[in-house]
C-alpha cells in the first residue's frame, strides 16, 4: 500500500550479487508435474553481514538474545508455475525468492507474503539495494529457518499482468504454488526439512496471510504450524461500509480505489468507473496508477457517488458487492494456531478487521486464535511491532 516505513511495504532484499548461468538448478525434466521451472542462485550473505542485519532491524532487547544463533544464507530466485487469475486453466510463469540456511539439521519453513508494493522493481526476487527488508528477511533466514516470499502476480516474471490487489484467492492459490516449487527445488539439494510450517505478513501481506492459511486448510493436506497476521483487511464487507461511511480526507484512498479497480476487473464487473466515482472526481484519477491521483478528493462522501455509498452501506444486489464478500477472509474455522496483530489506532486499514475476525473465529469454537492489539499504535507503527514479534512467538513452536 501507500509507502510507509516498515519492514513489510517496502523493497524486500538488498542486491548483493547476480546470479549467472553457472548457478542456475537444472530440474528433473522427468516430472511434469512440478510447478518449478527454475531456480538461480542469486548471493550468498555471511554471518557477519547478518549480525549487522540483525543490529538494524531489531534494537529491541527481547530478541537480542538470537543474534547468537545466526548462520550463513544463500538466496535463489525461484521461476513457478501458477493459475492466470483471468483464466484459471492457464497456467503462467510467477517468481519469488527462497532463503536457505546453511545449517544440517531439519529446518522449518518460513512463508512471508509481503505488503503492497507500488514499484514493480521492488519485489522480493529483484534482490533491491539498501532494502530493510532485506536485512529482515535474511535474519530470518539466518535464524534457521527456510524463508519463503513471493513476488505475487503482477510482479517479477509476471509483471506483464496488472496486479490482482487483495483478491484472496490469487494470493493464497499463488504464494501455495511458490512453497510447493520451493519444495521441489530442496528434492535436490542437502537440506533437510521438518513438519514445521509457518506463515506470517503484514498489511496486503497480512491479509495474503490469512487467505493463504484458510486455503491451504481447505484445499490441500498440508499442515500450517502457526500463522502471524498483521494489519491485513479480512472484513472487507465490513471495511468498505467503513470507509464510504466515512465523511472526512482518507490518507490511503489511493490504496482503496486499486482495490475497487482491481475487483471491477478481475470479476467480469465492468462497470464505467464513474458508476462509481462522482462525475467531477474523474478526471483526477490516474487508472494506471492510483498513486499518482494527487488532485482526487479524498472524502468519500464527495468522491464516491450516493448510489454506490448507498450500495455499499445497504449490501445491495451488485456483482461488486458479491465480489467483495468473495473476499472476506475474517469467518472460517482454523485448526492451527492464529495471531492476530493490530494497531488499535490504524486510520488505514481499521482494527474492526482484527476484532470481528478474532470474534467471529471464537464465536465458532476456535480456542486457538490469539488477538494482539496495540493501544495507541498506527498501521507502521505496529509494523515495526509485528517484525519483532515474529521470530519471537515462532520460536517458541519450532
């Protein structure tokens, strides 16, 4: 989303060197079935540059205790196949990265789905210089375990699409087939992997997290050990209600016009724009790009149009409406253990996401679901507060 500065809304890895033909994994052309295509060596990152990792992003003292525990990480671009999400029966080529630790005993895996990101250059296999991402990422790693982030459709080797922004099922479907190529890249080399998987995200991330997990519970035999979200919006039919009911200037509009362009979309909508937005607003909307929109007025009330606040906030008959329940990742029943982390203070995405999800997964029975808010806390504000919570509630389950 918006540039803000935590670990998870901007660029992901530094460029410590680019991988060449040597480095590049030849597959087992003998199984069709695997989802990876390629897999290229992309750096190699020392102890020593992640100790000073380790110094940058955690200052905290809760977690200083773990820079003892840091070894060597190699990083690998990973090419996969995934479903297009306009034509699930075709299949196109996605990307990402994979963190390994240099380590010989059985390692967990670490999926991070990462917050929204506005420059296409900056995605997790793009290995971007000077990124406190990359620090992060790659202590994590250095942590023992095996890290895993995908780029997302819409980014990397899939950048000739337009990014399906908060669509939960692209999301959870994409960053599944990435752990799965990632899977069939370790058949090959010495690493030995646990039973052990663990999800977490912050943001765009954050939901991408909860869909992931809800996906992978209901459509596959794999078993989530854990799951960290942070920031992300599950109520969606709830938030939008939020934001058009709103009747003051949204920092982060920009933000919730990509999500409503990306559903007129991908879902077969259709409808002209300004079925949506007020006739005089139009022409300040930047269709390719939602952040250079700065003239909008950002007041839902003047922006978008009676009959669609009306719409919204009445749950009316409208595709656009089923496309937003389509989306709602906040009711369902997990088996493995959930966190929930909120800023109680978030102006971006509102912490009745958080509540009525922990409320409604109680509501069901569910005794495993852990709710985390932050008094006071604002959306980057509790990013920095979900980056060291991480690797501290994780290890307390590896």
């Amino acid at each position: 989303m918006k540039s803000l500065p935590s670990l998870f809304l901007i660029s992901i890895l530094l460029l410590i060197g680019c991988g060449t033909d040597d480095n590049d994994v030849v597959l087992n052309e003998e199984e069709p079935k695997s989802k990876l295509i390629s897999a290229t060596k992309m750096a190699d990152i020392s102890v020593s540059e992640l100790e000073q990792s380790f110094d940058l992003v955690f200052s905290s003292s809760e977690v200083a205790s773990l820079k003892n525990n840091l070894v060597t990480v190699s990083a690998y671009k990973i090419i996969y196949q995934t479903p297009h999400p306009y034509f699930p029966n075709v299949q196109i080529d996605a990307s990402g990265l994979v963190l390994l630790p240099d380590y010989d005993n059985p390692l967990p895996f670490l999926s991070l789905q990462h917050g929204t990101i506005v420059d296409t250059n900056e995605v997790p296999s793009s290995l971007v210089a000077s990124s406190v991402s990359k620090h992060y990422l790659s202590v994590l790693a250095g942590l023992k375990y095996i890290v895993v982030a995908p780029d997302y459709i819409g980014y990397g080797e899939s950048n000739n699409l337009l990014h399906p922004y908060e669509h939960g099922h692209t999301l959870a479907q994409s960053s599944y087939n990435m752990l799965e190529a990632v899977k069939d890249f370790l058949d090959d080399q010495t690493i030995e992997v646990d039973d052990k998987l663990f999800l977490a995200g912050y943001s765009e991330g954050g939901y991408a997290t909860m869909a992931l997990h809800k996906y992978i519970e209901d459509n596959t035999n794999t078993t989530v050990t854990a799951s960290i979200v942070g920031g992300g919006a599950y109520n969606k039919t709830l938030f939008a209600k939020e934001i058009v009911h709103k009747n003051e200037a949204l920092d982060f509009m920009p933000n919730y016009l990509w999500v409503l362009y990306t559903y007129n979309n991908l879902y077969g909508i259709n409808e002209p724009f300004s079925f949506y937005i007020q006739q005089d607003q139009l022409a300040n909307i930047n269709l390719s790009n939602f952040f250079d929109s700065d003239n909008i007025n950002t007041n839902p009330q003047e922006l978008f149009t009676e009959n669609f606040r009306n719409l919204i906030l009445n749950e009316g008959q409208h595709p656009m409406i089923d496309a937003i329940k389509d989306n709602d990742r906040f009711d369902w029943q997990p088996k493995s253990l959930v966190y929930i982390l909120h800023g109680e203070s978030d102006d971006f995405v509102f912490p009745s996401n958080a509540t009525t999800a922990y409320e409604a997964m109680k509501t069901g029975g569910v005794s495993n679901i852990n709710l985390l808010l932050k008094d006071g806390q604002n959306h980057a504000d509790t990013a920095l507060e979900f980056a060291i919570q991480v690797p501290i509630i994780f290890e307390e389950l590896r």
